[in-house]
C-alpha cells in the first residue's frame, strides 16, 4: 500500500510539469484506469459543489454515469488544449477505429497567483506524455503535474492522495488542491486569494453503480469541509467517483463504511498536497509559502 489513488487495482498516476521560473509553475495529471475507452467505459459520479469551473465531459458523465477516457488535470486556460490532446490519445488507441464520438473529462483549477495562465503552456506532447507516464505504485505529490503552481488554504499545495481499505476493497483519492479558507488547528497564514478550487477524483474496486458513484462523489467535496475549506462564490469544487469492478452493486445499506472512508482520504490527501509542497515563487514575485512545522 502507498496510501495513494494506484493502490485501487488497475488506476495509473501520470505527471508533466512544466515550469519556467518565474513565470511558469503548472503541468498536467493524468488518472488512467486501465483499459479504459469507450468500448470498456467504467461506472461513474460526478457531484458539483460549486460549477465555478470548466470540467470538460461532466454532462455526458453525470447522463450516461459513465467514464470513458483518462481524467486529466491542468491549468483553467489549458483545459480545452487537454480536451483537444485527450481526443487525439483517444483516436490513436487501437481499439477505437470505429468510433465517431468521444468524452474527454478534464478537470482544472485556477494556478493564476503564481503562474501565467494567460500564456497557456501547456500543449498536446505534454498531455500525451502524462497519459504514457502514468503508472501504478507510489505516486508523486505536491508541486508536481496539475499542481506545480497550486496554493490552498493560504499554503503552497499541489497534488494530494491517499487511500483506505475496506475489507477485502480499496478507496482511493486524489486531489488537485487550489481552494480558499483557513486551514483548522494551524496558525494563519498571509493573505492569499479565497477564490480558487479543488477537484477530487476517487477510485475503488468494489463494485458500485453510477448512482452509488454519485452519492460518494458527494462526500469527496464535503470532505474539504474538514481541512476549512470556504466554498467560495469563485471556486470550482467538483467530485468525480469511479468503479473499476463491474458486478452486483453493494447494498446500499453497505456503503456508510464507503462513505466515512472517502471523508478521510480525501482529507488526508488535502493535507499530504500541503506537506508535499514547497516554497514557489512565481509571476510577479509573489511567494506561495510551504506549510510550515506546526509550533
């Protein structure tokens, strides 16, 4: 076990950073559930906190409760320069030579405090590079990938995972942490923007429908209720659940250990982006200060 998203059987991390002191700190994330694509799409939820965001895919998601291509993470501007690269991962596979229609799900948060966003630099080689990097085992978090110039909570942040296991199954989740608050039990930092946002994504191997998906999807984003997130009017705060089992759905009356479970490891993957993280300075001189030591 790694406590990360890759301890779920078959789901694959990649990064790309792309960082050009001082005005470029970003990258992508790819989650890549093995086998993935429209012939052998896997069930799905999304649950939406709050849609200040631009989640390509989410509508075909939440109708058809199904996901069909990797997850990619990056940057606000460069989320529809992914959606384009994710088509073209997508049209190159094998196994698609018949298919006329694709959903690509991009995720993105906002890393305009400390980078660039306007200069879009992210671009297709370094999507398709993510998706062929990732892999199972340890997965790197902090400043790295789609949270190269992320801050959360008044901190420098980043990527963040962490897993849990449920008998004989695995949760796992995996956040890209850019949301505003005051972090709980921990001094307050200097100002930074209260705006931004977070996207969760979880995984597990037992077998759950997309409705079951979508009630867990929701407890992604309450869970950054624990760490003080604001839930700010400008954050994008969405939730993304998938299964990689196909089966019998568990029972209902099952699923409050699932429940708890995700309330945990999401919180615990907030807080490994903030203790993964370091000191960036980016555009402007502005300085995400890492998480220091509690006194």
């Amino acid at each position: 076990m790694h406590n990360a998203i890759t301890d779920v059987p078959g789901v694959l991390v990649g990064h790309t950073t792309v960082r050009r002191p001082p005005d470029i700190h970003t990258g992508v994330t790819a989650i890549v559930p093995a086998g993935i694509g429209p012939h052998r799409p896997v069930p799905a939820g999304l649950f939406v906190g709050n849609g200040f965001g631009k989640l390509v895919g989410a509508t075909q998601l939440a109708e058809l409760g199904q996901l069909e291509s990797p997850i990619v993470l990056t940057g606000t501007l460069s989320a529809f320069r992914a959606a384009d690269a994710l088509v073209t991962w997508m049209l190159a596979q094998p196994e698609n030579t018949d298919v006329t229609t694709f959903n690509p799900v991009v995720g993105e948060c906002n890393d305009g405090y400390l980078s660039d966003i306007r200069a879009r630099p992210v671009t297709e080689a370094h999507v398709l590079d993510a998706i062929a990097a990732a892999a199972p085992g340890p997965v790197e978090q902090g400043c790295v990938g789609a949270g190269t110039g992320t801050v959360a909570l008044g901190y420098k942040a980043g990527i963040g995972t962490a897993s849990r296991r449920l008998g004989g199954h695995t949760l796992g989740v995996l956040v890209q942490a850019n949301f505003g608050g005051t972090l709980r039990r921990w001094p307050s930092p200097d100002p930074t923007p209260e705006h931004g946002s977070c996207v969760i994504v979880a995984a597990t191997d037992l077998p759950l429908d997309a409705r079951q998906l979508g009630r867990l999807a929701r407890r992604l984003v309450f869970a950054l209720g624990r760490v003080g997130a604001a839930y700010a009017g400008g954050s994008g705060d969405y939730g993304i659940a998938f299964a990689t089992t196909r089966g019998e759905p568990v029972p209902d009356a099952e699923l409050s250990p699932l429940f708890e479970a995700a309330l945990d490891a999401t919180e615990d993957a907030v807080l490994n982006s903030l203790f993964a993280a370091t000191t960036t300075t980016g555009r402007l001189g502005r300085t995400g200060k890492a998480l220091a030591p509690r006194p």
